[in-house]
C-alpha cells in the first residue's frame, strides 16, 4: 500500500535522452511531472509481475501520455498475463490513445539488446511469476585525449566527436583511428532491478557486478517468517544478497507500509552492507562507475 510520504514501487532511470521505467505503480504520470521527466520521449516499461501495487499506474500513465499528445512507440516489457491487462484496459477505459503500443511477454535471459546496452531477466521467488531485470552496458570506447587529438593535427569538432564514438576519420590524406587518441576501453554500467522476492540464487547471479542494486526490503529480521509467507526479503537478507553478489551500492525499496520511519531497515542492512541507502520518493541517484 502507498502511505502519507511513500508512493508505489517505480523506477525511472534516465539514459541520454531514453527513458527506462522498472514497474509501474497507481499515480506514476504524477511522480513523473514532479520529477520533470517528460512524456514523449523514448521509453520502455518493464514489469515484474502481475501485482496490482506494480502494474496498476500503467492506465494513468497511458492517459497522461494520451492528453499531452504522446506520438511516439511505448514499448511494455512483462510476464504473461501484461498483455492481456493492456489489451482490457485499452477495450474498456476511453482515453483515445494517440501513440503506438508495443507489448512483449517475456522470461529468463536477454529480453533486449540495443546498441550500447542489454536488458535481462530472470524468475524470481515470489509466489506468483515475477522478473527481477539487469540492465548491462556494452563497452565504452576509452577516455578522449584533446592533446593528442590537436598534436596529430585533427580540426576541433565534428572529427573529434566520432573518435569519441570510436569511429576512424579521415582529412586530406590523413586517417587517424580512434584507438591513437583514446585511452582503454572502459566497462559499462550495471543496474540491476529486483524486488517482491525471496532469498535465490537467481537474484544474486542478476544483481552480480552490478553499480547499483534495487532490491526488495519489505520487512526488518524480526519478521522473518511473515516475509517467507508473502515471498518477500528481510532487511538482513537484502544487505547479503548485495554483498554475495559483490554490488557498489544497493538502495532498499518496497518497504511495507507498517514502517512509518524505515531508518530501522536501513539499520539492519549496513551491519552487513554498509553502502546502503534507503529509497525515498522522487529520489535521484547519479549512475558513476
């Protein structure tokens, strides 16, 4: 349930001008206008499971996108069952959708791959079909030497910007490669997404490695058993699961709405992981590796 200072569970992440939402709980399009994301740039929408708290602001966010004049493709990412609740809401709520709607039901393994990046999922234990996801960046090229670069006579601007993109260029006669003005190649980032689930393997291989992990915390240690019945993870649980995994840094979320002041999880968590946080609504965390 959402409380006085906690809305649902959903994610945003912003890369470059894309937009990647990590469920998609009630009120979402107004957590949205708060954060002053936008609505009509690319995005994709990927959902854990078929939970109300998790799916139940895609209609709102259609709609919003809908008034303010969306033109371009929504893509939704989920388990089975997320294109039949698209579909009833599309027969059975008038809102005259004016973009195009693209719906994969998906599993385990790589559900996506652009360019600079892949997308995986994997079952998770929650009692009902749920996907913790991972996404993983693909090599960056190394970091651009400007002296070089001018030592080796290459005009300032257009040329410079693809050896940044780890293209070759050529003026005159010359042609010069990118590996003689970049430095190593760097490794991209990781973050992973994972919440309503039990301890499992299967959280600790997606979250490997990974920059940041979200990660369920819907009780503290003392509710143990209650966090077994429902399919959920303790504080304690999180902070071991990050730690096995070997993550940077991992942000607690799902926190259940009998905790009005959550600092206690966050307590229990940085007695096994210290570099722990405790999510917030309309948080912003930089992505640095």
């Amino acid at each position: 349930m959402p409380t006085r200072d906690r809305g649902l569970p959903s994610v945003i992440l912003r890369r470059a001008a894309e937009l990647i939402m990590f469920d998609c709980g009630e009120c979402s399009q107004r957590q949205m206008v708060a954060a002053k994301l936008g609505f009509n740039r690319k995005m994709r929408v990927f959902i854990s499971h078929m939970h109300g708290d998790h799916v139940l602001g895609l209609p709102g966010l259609f709609q919003s996108m809908s008034f303010l004049g969306r033109d371009r493709m929504l893509e939704i990412y989920g388990p089975e069952g997320v294109a039949d609740f698209v579909e009833a809401v599309n027969r059975t709520v008038r809102f005259n959708q004016r973009f195009p709607l693209e719906v994969h039901q998906v599993g385990s393994g790589t559900i996506l791959e652009e360019k600079e990046y892949v997308v995986e999922a994997a079952w998770l234990e929650h009692g009902t079909p749920c996907l913790g996801f991972a996404l993983t960046e693909k090599s960056k090229p190394g970091r651009f030497n400007p002296d070089k670069a001018a030592a080796l006579g290459i005009p300032k601007g257009p040329l410079w910007k693809k050896l940044q993109l780890g293209e070759t260029v050529s003026f005159g006669e010359t042609v010069v490669k990118p590996a003689q003005v970049l430095g190593l190649p760097r490794k991209g980032s990781k973050i992973a997404y994972v919440t309503d689930t039990k301890p499992c393997s299967a959280a600790v291989k997606l979250a490997e490695d990974a920059n940041i992990l979200m990660y369920d915390c819907t009780f503290d240690s003392s509710r143990k058993e209650k966090a077994r019945e429902y399919g959920h993870s303790t504080a304690e649980e999180a902070a071991k699961i990050a730690k096995k995994a070997g993550v940077d840094s991992l942000v607690l979320l799902h926190i259940s709405a009998m905790y009005e002041d959550a600092n206690p999880l966050l307590d229990e968590a940085k007695k096994i992981f210290q570099n722990a946080i405790l999510a917030s609504d309309l948080m912003r965390l930089p992505v640095t590796i």
